[in-house]
C-alpha cells in the first residue's frame, strides 16, 4: 500500500471510536505545504487569499469507501475559517470534543491532533487539499496543477481534475451554483472513494484585506 493510499485510507476511516482517547491533550505537529495528489505526484495549496472572500463556515464531512464488507462510511464535522492571511480548520468527535486544529498561514501548515490519533488521522495538508479543492475558485489551482501537466476545467455546477494522460482523477459536483449553498460530491476515481460535503452555515465577507 502507498504512503498516498494509507493517507487516503485514514482520512475515510477518520471516524473510529475516540472514547478511549476522551480527556487528552492535542499534540502538536507541522506540515507540508505540498500534497500527495497521486503517488510520487505533488501539488502545491493556494495561498488562502486566493479563495478571494473570507469566510466562516461549519460543515459535515461524510466520507465513503469500499471496505472488505461493502461500502463503509463516517462523518466529521469541522468548522473552517478563512482570511487573507490564513486558514483555520477544526475537526471535532460526534459529540464535540476537539480532535484536531490545522493553521496554514506564511506557506506553513502548523497542526494539533488528539494524542493517540496522530498516525490515524490523515496528513493535515491532504484534509486542507480535500476541502480547498472544492471552493477554491479554477484561477488559484491553475498554476500549482500546470506544474505537473494536471488540468482543471469548471462547468456547470461541476469541476473536473484530469491527470497528464488525460484521465479523470476527481469530479466534483455542487448543487448550486454557489457552492456554499447544498452539498458537495467530491469522488477520486482511481481510488474509489468520495467526500461529501454539507454546509451548515456560513459567513463571508468580500472584503478580502
């Protein structure tokens, strides 16, 4: 198993029983800001104020994969924010304990995760790759994707990742045009699993200072 797929492996199976680590401190630990998109296949995040709003947001991220008994899938709920300088991410437990907190400001990524969950949580840069994707607006992806002959095309309520043989590596589907409002289907398809992606509420500003 690649380091790529055990990293898309623990972001699906981010919802394991957490009763036993109830009461622990997070550990601290620091990131890339370069993502694994596909084995040995990097791909740089925009810089937050590329999003081009600032944004407040809670979400429900519902993961689903192919397990050994069929489709298997968990939940977790975050709250992200957004300025011009940085982003702010959170993940909590079903019943609101804080399980992780990402900063990515200065082209760093700095991260906290529940002690014990640090090698069953996914890389910090992969679950910012996961949701950035998905917001991010076509212009601040197109220069970091073109480094490695990937392409991004938008249409109608829909986005499209295709590698440098021109095969579809991830769709994204909204449903609605601004993708703050409904849910959001991400699906990797050489990997076969999908993220979706319900908003619960937002505040944006588009100021972006």
């Amino acid at each position: 198993m690649t380091v790529f797929r055990r990293t898309v492996c623990r972001w699906l199976a981010i919802a394991l029983p957490l009763f036993v680590l109830s009461g622990c401190a997070l550990k601290p630990q620091q990131a890339s800001t370069q993502v694994e998109v596909k084995p040995n296949t990097m791909v740089n995040l925009p810089a937050p104020a590329d999003l081009g709003y600032q944004l407040t947001a809670s979400q429900l991220i519902t993961a689903t994969w192919h397990g050994k008994d069929g489709n298997e899938s968990s939940q977790l709920p975050v709250q992200l924010q957004v300025d011009n300088s940085k982003v702010v991410l959170a993940g909590f437990s079903s019943w609101g304990t804080r399980i992780m907190s990402l900063t990515y400001q200065d082209d760093e990524i700095q991260a906290n995760v529940l002690n014990g969950l640090e090698n069953t949580l996914p890389a910090p840069e992969q679950i910012l790759f996961n949701l950035m994707v998905t917001l991010w607006p076509l212009n601040a992806w197109e220069a970091s994707l073109n480094k490695i002959k990937w392409h991004i095309t938008d249409s109608e309520r829909q986005r499209l990742i295709t590698d440098e043989t021109g095969a579809t590596v991830i769709i994204i589907n909204y449903d609605n045009d601004d993708p703050l409002q409904g849910t959001i289907r991400f699906t990797h398809q050489q990997l076969g699993y999908s993220i979706v992606i319900d908003t619960l509420n937002s505040q944006l500003n588009n100021e972006n200072n």
